[in-house]
C-alpha cells in the first residue's frame, strides 16, 4: 500500500488520471474478452455465410456475424419481462456490460458504486436498425404496427436501457458518429472523469448486422465477396459485422482504493473532421493527421511516438491508402519500424462497435504483450508499404498503442492507450 501512496492519481496537467479496470465483448469470434482475445492471436475470421436474413439479391452473402448468442444467459429471469421487445443492439450492449462488471471484479448490483457518479456513453452507427426494419415490414404489409414498437426504435435507449439496468444516476449519452463512435464515446467518458464529473464509466459501442446495413454497403460497392484483406494489393472491400465492446473506466484514485486490475491508461485523444465528403476520406489526411496530433497532445506527449497502432484498416482501396499515408506522415521514416494490426479482417466492420473492440484489443496486448495478426494478406501493395504484422501473431514489448477509427462524414479519432506499471 506504500506503494501505491506514492502513485499520483493526476496527469500533469491537473485532471484525473483514467485507467480501464474491465472488458466486455460480444463478438463475431467469441463472447467475452478471453473468447476474443484467444481468437485474435490465432487469426480466428468470424466470416461465414449470412444467417440472420435473406441474401438472394446480393452478389454477397458473407458477413461476421454474432453466433450463439442467447440474451437470456445475460439477463437474470426475474428482469427478463422488462426487456421484452428491445432490439438486438440493446441486448449485445447490456451482454457486453455485464461481462465487463464481472470482469472488473464488481457484482451485478455494484456494490461500493455511487449511482450519480457512475455514467454511460455508447457509440452506435445504426442503433436499433433492426427494429426499424421490422416497422417498414409491418407498415407495408398490413399498415401501421403497434405503438409499443417504436418506443424500443429511439437510439437514446441503448446506454438508457443500461443505466436503468443498473441504476446509474450520472450522465447518459449516445455518439451516433457512424464508426468512429466507440472512440467518441471513450473520449467523452475519459473527459468525465478527467474534470470529477464521474468516477466510473461504462464506455464502448454497439451495432448489429440488418439487411438495411448490409444493402447501404453493397450499394456502395464496398463488400468484399470472401473476405476482408487490409491492406493487401487485392483487397476488395469490408465484411460488415456486429457486436458490441464495453469498456469500464475509472479515476485512477478510485481504482487503487478498490485494489481493482487495471489493463491499461486512456493517455489521451483527438478528434476532428475532414470537412470533405460524405463517405470517402479526404487524400490529404489533413483531418485524419489532425486528430492523431491532438490525440498526443492531450496525451502531454511532445514527440509522437508509439509502439503499435491498431489500425481502422477496413480493406477498401482508398481507405488503407490514406490511413498509411498518415501514419507516414506522422512517424516519418519510423513509420516502417511500426508494427500495425488490422482486426477487421477476423471480426469484420463492426461498426460502432469497431473502436470499442479495437480499445479491448489494446488493452490486451499492453497486458499480454502480443500483438494480433492482420490475416488473409498475401500480396504487398506499393501503396501500403508498413509493417501490418501479416497473418501471424508477433510477441513485442509494447508501451503505448495507438487507435485509429474514421468514418462516414469524415468523422476522425484517434485513441492512445498507455501499460499501465505501477
């Protein structure tokens, strides 16, 4: 305990520190963390046919899709009647919440949590599409359905659901900044608890996989028919997926007082737009190079200067460019001595879920010192020259992890995650 008395539990300009003391993860691959985990470092696809609705009218029917999941082993049976009719992204994010209590070595009625210090910020790009889906269905056939259904549609009840489940008093909020969103939404939670809003925070983001997401991709000729190749010269587009990541964040006092397991420190992030088109990424990387630069500032690091970065590294053709082109921009010549993980390419574009899933990987491989392959990468592209740890995990010494999420737009993000020692 003398020890940790001489930690101090504020950053140097004055605000809280931030530490994440508990995973939750619902994904193509696995259910909780060590699931995930386990299927990363072993290059693991969660691709596979469609399941979940009809394809015949798409040229594809290969998606990452969430298998095995049965919300009733996450909601204990005498609450299971209140949540009669929620959506899909409701139950993964609530899944995805409770394993991340559990992880954080609290109880299911958080005992020792001050409810009105005690927040929720969730990142969705679609929200309760699914529901959506199922009123147009409904309208079409036989007229206007059920009021009931609409009040599951609002997006606001994805982290309200959540607070409600657990009594959270503090601030709830939903990012809808399509896929970008799960880095918002940690960057929201970390401000809370920077300035002493909060002490505790349930962060991350959630979306589930519809014929309407799947559709507005194909209409974009941006799905890949097999398979999602990062940064590979033949790469051909995304795999939509679906999931949900919920990280918990604390102040780093509150943390040590609780002798909580602490994976890693949010050391800072950034943000900003690209002023520039709807859906594709501006080639200057003016706004993406804008982002990462506040992401170290914040971060009160005067040289830009990490270890690995998990990329947003979707697979489409001038995404992969513009993200090599930033980092080349700003790394320089020591871009090409960095390593840089594609997870996208074993669980798919999850997207509000996408930055939330890459947090958990960073927290994982600053504990573990591992970092995930890119799989599926078979031919160098002359556009896309870095190191981006092709097909087989590599065991490094790493100490600060960059995160990348862009988004339709031209919503940026940038996370740094820092091991925790200490």
């Amino acid at each position: 305990m003398m020890i940790k008395s001489r930690i101090s539990t504020a950053d140097a300009a004055g605000r809280k520190r931030v530490v994440v003391t508990g995973l939750g993860v619902i994904s193509p691959i696995g259910h909780g963390q060590e699931q995930f985990w386990e299927g990363l470092v072993n290059g693991r696809s969660g691709a596979g046919p469609i399941r979940s609705f009809d394809t015949s009218e798409f040229k594809s029917n290969i998606a990452c899709e969430v298998k095995d999941f049965d919300f009733a082993r996450f909601c204990p049976a005498d609450r299971a009647a209140g949540y009669a009719g929620v959506g899909r992204a409701t139950q993964l994010a609530l899944a995805a919440a409770g394993l991340a209590v559990a992880d954080g070595g609290l109880d299911a009625a958080l005992s020792g949590v001050d409810r009105e210090r005690a927040g929720v910020v969730l990142g969705t790009t679609m929200g309760e599409v699914q529901i959506l889906h199922d009123i147009a269905r409904v309208t079409a056939a036989s007229g206007l359905p059920d009021s009931d259904i609409y009040r599951h549609y609002a997006i606001h009840n994805l982290p309200a659901k959540l607070g409600q489940h657990y009594g959270l008093c503090g601030p709830n909020l939903i990012v809808p900044t399509a896929c970008a969103s799960g880095n918002y939404a940690l960057g929201l939670a970390c401000d809370m608890i920077r300035e002493g809003r909060v002490d505790l925070a349930f962060a991350g983001g959630v979306d589930p996989i519809d014929s309407i997401v799947f559709a507005g991709f194909s209409r974009l000729f941006s799905v890949a028919p097999e398979q999602c190749q990062p940064f590979d010269k033949n790469r051909k587009g995304i795999l939509v997926g679906e999931g949900a990541a919920i990280l918990l964040l604390e102040s780093l006092d509150r943390a040590l007082a609780r002798g909580a397991r602490i994976y890693a420190e949010i050391a800072g992030y950034g943000l900003s737009c690209d002023a520039h088109h709807m859906t594709n990424p501006d080639p200057s990387v003016n706004g993406t190079y804008r982002a990462a630069r506040a992401a170290f500032v914040d971060a009160g690091m005067t040289g830009a200067k990490v270890d690995c970065i998990l990329a947003h590294g979707t697979g489409t053709a001038a995404n992969d460019v513009a993200e090599t082109k930033l980092i080349k921009r700003l790394f320089g010549s020591d871009a090409y001595s960095i390593p840089i993980s594609a997870n996208k390419s074993m669980i798919g574009h999850t997207m509000g879920g996408a930055a939330a899933m890459n947090a958990v990987t960073a927290c994982r491989i600053l504990t573990d010192a591992c970092i995930p392959p890119t799989i599926n990468y078979r031919t160098p592209d002359p556009g896309c020259d870095l190191d981006y740890v092709p097909n087989e995990a590599r065991r490094a010494t790493v100490n600060v992890i960059m995160s990348n999420a862009f988004a339709f737009g031209g919503n940026n993000s940038t996370m740094l995650f820092r091991k925790w020692e200490e």
